[in-house]
C-alpha cells in the first residue's frame, strides 16, 4: 500500500525552527547561575530605586529621627553616667518673695509648666537607628536608600547617554569612513587632547550643579573609549561575508548596521558599558565630594562619603560602611550580569554548542 502524498502546500510541522538571536542568548543566560543571581540582584535595586522615587521609601530622610550620631541598634546605646553624678548640691536659702523687685516673677513658674508641656510633646530621639545615624540624627538607612536612587540613576543614566554617542558615532565612522570617519576621527581627538579631569570641571562650571548637570558631564565626557572600540568592530565587520550578503539582497546601509553588525557586537559594547556605569558612579562620587555633584538638598553615596570623612575620625563609622556597603554591592552584581550577557551574547561562544 503506498503511502498517500501531503497536499500540495501542506506545512510540515516536524521541521526545526531555527532560534531567534535573543531567545538563544536568553536561554545561555539562565544557564549561568552567578550571572542570573546577579541580576536578581540589580532587579532588586532597582526595585528599591522605584519605592524612593514614589516616596513608599525613604520619604522623611531629611528628618531628625535620632540623636546625634546615634550608634547602630546592635551595638546599642552610647552609655552615660547619670547626670549630674558627683556634682556638688548648692545649698537651698530660705524662700524669698521677689514679687516686690520684679514685677514678672510670679510668672515663672507658669512658663517654665508651658516648656516642660512642649518639651513632652515633641517625639522623643531616638537612642540607636537601625543602621545608625549622622552628625544631625538623620537614619542612615534612610540616606543610603535614597542616596541608592541618585547615584544610580547618575551612573547608569550617564552611561547610556555616553554609550548612545560613542555607539552611533563610532558605527558611522567604522562602516562609512572616508570623509565621515575622517571628520568623527577630528572630534575623537579633540576630545582625548584634553584632560579629563580639566574637562569635567570645564563643563561643571558652565552647566552648574544637580542630578541633569552631573549625567551631562559624564555622557559628554566619557563617550570617546566607546567610540574607539564600536569604530574598530563596525570596521571589522562591515567587510563580512554576512553583510556583503546583506548588500547584494538590496539591505539599505541603515539595516547593515544595526540589523546585521550592531547585534554581532552588542557584547563589546555592554561590557565597556557597564566599566562606565561603575567608572561614572565613582565620578559622582569625586564631583560630590569636591563640591560639584548634586545639590545641598540631595542626597548620594557621594555626599554621604564626604560626610563621613569628619565622622570617622570621631569614631562613627556606620556612615562611611553603610554608603561602602550598598556601592559595593550593587557594583559587582551590576557587573557580573553585565559580564553574563556579554558571554551570551558572543557569537565566538555562541558558535560553540
């Protein structure tokens, strides 16, 4: 009996699909365990950035909740000898009536009732915070979190700003070059003549302090390494036989550069992304502590930092472990994500399994 033959345009449905670019990267992904944690981690920080900005977190960080430099709760209150111990009692004369010499002494007793009212009125500091407190009773849980928003948003924001302008222009200097790669060349160098340093503080002073100023300064001022690398990958591939392919297909330049090669070397560009997430956030830090940074009214880890500097050689080092602590985790699992997206997005790896 012979077998009957599929109708004609009948889809055979055993055929393998190939996998999608990302759907593939994706799957690596997860099958990294230190870079999936490390991701879960910066989800969680940026879920703790997300309750700041709403204000559910950190909405009362100004306030003084605390008595000045209030220790952490697990070391406990500062202890106090009671007041007054081993002072000198002055003897008490007899009662005498000074209504006669000033007219306003029978009114002392009630003022002094109506201060001690107020005074039981007011919350009372509190002895220990649960991360401890700074110079003026502010929590420092409080501060860290809200300084968690700031410095973050700056690092990361900056970064993709400065990433966004070294990526397109290094992809048009790379693929097109000749006259556009000559003129971007003139602009790179322009750029890397001048200090860096020189040229933070060049735009500080024109652009002013604040959050917007500060992802300005470092967007313009740290795009040019992602620049040189995106130039030099853009260069290698556009002489690919995959994009030479794409061109005899009638692909439009545009859809050769970001269809076929920016995808190709995407993990170049999020490693050297995440070093200026890190490198800018460290930036912040500089530009806070000298006076550049954020404004007055804000907080950072920057400023909280700079704050810590005249409290450690008190003793109260809670400020300075609090900022060091939130800063040194969110860099290195912000970090090691990066560097798992990196690996599974290479194509060298990828053409291994």
């Amino acid at each position: 009996m012979s077998a009957v033959p599929a109708p004609c345009g009948a889809r055979d449905d055993a055929e393998p699909k190939s996998e999608g670019v990302w759907h593939a990267a994706w799957r690596r992904f997860r099958g990294d365990r230190v870079g999936f944690w490390s991701l879960v981690v910066v989800a969680a920080f940026v879920l703790l950035i997300a309750a700041a900005a709403s204000g559910l977190l950190a909405r009362d960080w100004q306030e003084e909740v605390g008595v000045p430099n209030a220790p952490p709760t697990l070391l406990g209150a500062r202890t106090a000898g009671p007041a007054g111990a081993g002072a000198i009692e002055a003897p008490r004369g007899p009662d005498v009536d000074l209504s006669d010499i000033d007219p306003l002494a029978p009114r002392y007793g009630e003022w002094d009732e109506r201060a001690r009212q107020y005074r039981t009125q007011e919350s009372p500091k509190q002895e220990t915070l649960p991360f401890g407190g700074d110079r003026f009773g502010r929590d420092v849980l409080a501060k860290a979190i809200k300084g968690t928003e700031i410095s973050v948003f700056v690092g990361v924001a900056a970064a993709l700003c400065a990433t966004l302008i070294g990526t397109l222009l290094g992809a048009l200097a790379g693929f097109f070059g000749a006259r556009v790669g000559d003129l971007l060349e003139w602009v790179y160098n322009v750029f890397e003549s001048i200090p860096n340093i020189l040229l933070i503080f060049a735009f500080a002073a024109v652009v002013g302090r604040g959050v917007e100023s500060v992802v300005v300064i470092l967007a313009l001022t740290g795009w040019t390494g992602m620049y040189r690398q995106v130039r030099a990958e853009f260069m290698k591939h556009a002489t690919r036989e995959y994009v030479r392919s794409a061109e005899a297909i009638g692909a439009s330049a545009s859809s050769r550069m970001f269809r076929h090669i920016l995808p190709n070397v995407s993990h170049v560009i999020l490693v050297r992304m995440s070093l200026l997430a890190v490198g800018f956030i460290k930036a912040e830090v500089i530009l806070s502590y000298l006076g550049l940074g954020v404004r007055v009214d804000q907080v950072s880890w920057g400023t909280m930092l700079a704050e810590a500097q005249s409290e450690l050689i008190l003793g109260y080092w809670w400020q300075l472990a609090t900022a060091t602590l939130f800063m040194a985790v969110f860099v290195t699992a912000f970090s090691l994500a990066t560097d798992a997206l990196r690996d599974a997005l290479d194509p060298k790896l990828r053409g291994l399994e």
